[in-house]
C-alpha cells in the first residue's frame, strides 16, 4: 500500500510540515529551521509516534533539502537526524558549506 505524502513549508512557524493522504489533513511531522543571510539552519525534526518508521521523517528532510537547494540556501545541520540524513545520501553534502563540513562531521 502506497500513502501519498505531501511536504510543504510553513515560513509562519518557520518549518516544513508532512502530511499523508490529502493536503489539508493534519501534520504528521515537522522539521523546524531558522533562515538568515543565505543560509537555512535546520533545528528539529520530529514525526508523531504513530508514523514513526514510515520513512516519513527522510521524505520530509528531502524535500526540505530539495527547497534550500532551489533557493540557494546554504545548510546548517544543527538537526541530528538531518546531519544523519545528509551523511547517508551525499548528494546533499554540497548544500553544507565547506569551511562548516568538520563541524558537522560530514
């Protein structure tokens, strides 16, 4: 069984939110960031306990990374699971300014 997911961003409360099945339902998690000069720092991700383990939560980190990219936003990782997510896929690693990488440990 497929569930449709659906990322948007929320500048309001300063977050992407996840949602399945319809755009208007509820969120089923969020990745929280602060957006200054250039760059995108993303602070806290969370998914409710009863998604967890769905992939919900790299859906969600994808799709942010994919907005920072096409705004030309530099990525701070302060997010242990999008410092993870990036040290898994890294493909995104170029999205890290290089002089922050070590920080990040990436």
């Amino acid at each position: 069984m497929t569930t449709e997911t659906y990322v948007t961003d929320n500048p309001a409360a300063s977050r992407f939110e996840i949602r399945v099945a319809a755009p208007d339902s509820e969120p089923v998690g969020f990745t929280e960031y602060h957006l200054s000069e250039g760059e995108m720092a993303f602070l806290h991700t969370e998914i409710t306990a009863d998604r967890e383990g769905q992939g919900l939560a790299g859906t969600l980190v994808r799709e942010a990374l994919d907005d920072a990219r096409r705004r030309g936003l530099a990525v701070l990782p302060y997010c242990p699971f999008v410092r993870v997510w990036i040290g898994r896929n890294r493909e995104y690693t170029d999205l890290v300014p290089v002089d922050r990488r070590v920080r990040f440990n990436l």
